[in-house]
C-alpha cells in the first residue's frame, strides 16, 4: 500500500539542475522516500523529458510534479505555508547535515551541480545543510547527496505516513 500524500510532509525543489538525469533520480529517491511532490524551478527538464522518464524508471508518473520559472515565488509560498525550507549546499555557512534538527514540514532544496543555489534563492531558506566530506572530494552528486539527505532529514523528523512500511512494521511488531 502506498502512502497517501495527504500524510507526507516533505516537499523537494530543484533549481536550474543541468543533468535530465540527475533530475530522474531524484524524482525516484523522492517517490521512494514519500515525497509529497517535486518543484521543478529555472530550466531543470520536466518529468516528461525521455532522459528523466528513464532514470526515474516511472517514478515521474507517480509522484506530483509541477514545473515553475520564478523559484522564489515557489519557496516564499511553501514558507508561507509553514514549511521549514532547507537547501542543501555546500557553502562557508552550511551546517552539518546529521547534527541539524529539521521540523516539519520540510521543503529540500537542491541547486545546480556546479554552481549550486544562488544567494538571491538560498535567503528564501530557514538553514544550508552539507554533507561533511572526509576524502579529497568536496563534493558528490546532486542526486546522491539529495538520497543521502532525504532519508536522513525523514530519520530525524519520523515523517513517514501512516501507511508506509516502516509504519506498517511497527503495528505489527505490536500485535
């Protein structure tokens, strides 16, 4: 059974991603993951785009996606709506991803692969949270590090909804 969006609170926004399929990874890990939607925002490629359909393997069908041009008006709505929107860059002010305590609802945002998120765009966001790096890279894909924080950020604030299988196991192991 899958979990209805009405239960998810956890919205993702992509901004100017170059790679089609990058954006289809990320659209199947948001799915996995139980996502509400993704924002397509700038000139990411939409989910009908062929290199996104095949890396998101369906997923683009699935979960909502809507495509906007002004990214901004997007984030300044979802905190409007009380979202707590969160980019995940890395930058000289970034916190550390696994010590940050997160609130939902949660808004992810995610910025080009080489140039990230704008300044203009990161004001729109509660808190920056990276990745800490411990090899000689500074950095990962944008689809990887999205993975690695979208079930990281749902971890931490047990957004899960109440049909998903981590709560289906947990009743369960009560009966």
């Amino acid at each position: 059974m899958k979990t209805e969006t009405a239960d998810r609170n956890f919205i993702v926004v992509c901004h100017n991603l170059r790679s089609a399929g990058n954006i289809g990874s990320i659209f199947r890990t948001a799915e996995g993951a139980g996502a509400s939607q993704i924002i397509l925002g700038g000139y990411c490629a939409p989910g009908s785009h062929p290199k996104v359909a095949k890396t998101a393997l369906g997923a683009q069908k699935i979960l909502r996606s809507r495509q906007v041009f002004a990214t901004w008006r997007a984030l300044q709505k979802l905190k409007t709506a009380g979202y707590q929107i969160l980019a995940l860059e890395k930058s000289a002010n970034a916190r550390n991803l696994f010590t940050f305590r997160p609130r939902p609802p949660l808004a992810l945002v995610v910025g080009n692969e080489k140039r990230g998120l704008s300044a203009a765009l990161r004001k729109y966001c509660d808190a920056t949270l990276a990745i800490p790096m411990r090899g000689q890279k500074e950095s990962l894909k944008v689809a990887v590090a999205f993975g690695i924080a979208i079930y990281h950020l749902i971890d931490k604030t047990k957004i899960h909804g109440k049909n998903s299988k981590i709560e289906r196991a947990k009743k369960n192991r009560r009966n």
